[in-house]
C-alpha cells in the first residue's frame, strides 16, 4: 500500500541504528493522531489512517477491534519505556479508551536509567528498587511454572 502523497504522513524513519542496522519506523504521529480521534467513528478514522501509512500492521498495535473490552490491557508499550492508551472499538463503532483510569501517574517505570512516558508525559512515579526477596521470589515462581 502506497501512503497518499497529499496528507501528512503518520509515521517517520528512525535514524537510532544499532550495530550499523536500521532499528525501522518511529509510528508516534500515529499514536498521537489516534488518541486524538477517541470518540470518532471508527471507519472514517480508519480509512484516513490507512491511506497515510507504509503498512496497517501499527493500527492494531493500539487499537483492538474487539468488542469485548474486559479481556484487554489498558495500555501497550512501545520499546523499553514508551507507555500508550490502548483503544478499542465499541458496539456502535466509535474509538475508546480500553481503560481511562490509566495514566502517567499511575504508572511505575521499569527501569530507573530510562526516561518513561504514557501518550507523551513523563510518568510522576519515581523507579523503586524491588528488593531481593521479591527478585528472588519472582524467579522461583518462574522456576516451578512448567509449559
């Protein structure tokens, strides 16, 4: 699919290169225009999205089609420490938030060497070292799960 030449384009190439590779396509404006259209129809804001993308694999990265809300994850992460509102489509087929209560201040980073950010906002929490019990805990738990 060929992006439309006349609209803005929702997504840019990522100059981070690692080891001398390309890492790919930073899909932000993309994320940022979504959340920007919660509320809206969702076909008109699908086929306005489709035409200013490389590929429609980012949409549904964000957005679930799925009608039943209860079984999906308030939030999506993107890299190490990029936070965004996950959306979904309802019974009359509008964008919404899977879950409003979520934000950047009620998110904890993972990480204290990372900047965190949930739809562009730093989160407010700051990085609590998790202690060794519960590192050690979480590996035995892990240790004794069989698949």
């Amino acid at each position: 699919m060929k992006p439309n030449k006349f609209k803005s384009k929702l997504y840019r190439k990522n100059n981070n290169t690692c080891h001398g590779a390309q890492l790919g396509w930073d899909y932000t404006p993309l994320f940022k225009y979504l959340l920007s259209k919660v509320g809206q129809p969702w076909n008109n804001v699908y086929k306005d999205v489709r035409s200013r993308l490389n590929t429609i694999v980012p949409i549904y990265w964000m957005v679930s089609t799925n009608k039943n809300k209860d079984n999906l994850l308030g939030y999506i992460r993107v890299g190490e420490s990029t936070y965004y509102s996950s959306l979904y489509v309802d019974e009359m087929g509008l964008l919404q938030y899977v879950d409003k209560s979520i934000d950047h201040t009620t998110l904890e980073p993972t990480c204290k060497c990372c900047t965190h950010t949930f739809n562009g906002k730093r989160f407010t929490k700051k990085y609590v070292e998790k202690s060794i019990l519960d590192r050690e805990f979480v590996s035995n738990l892990s240790s004794t799960i069989s698949i």
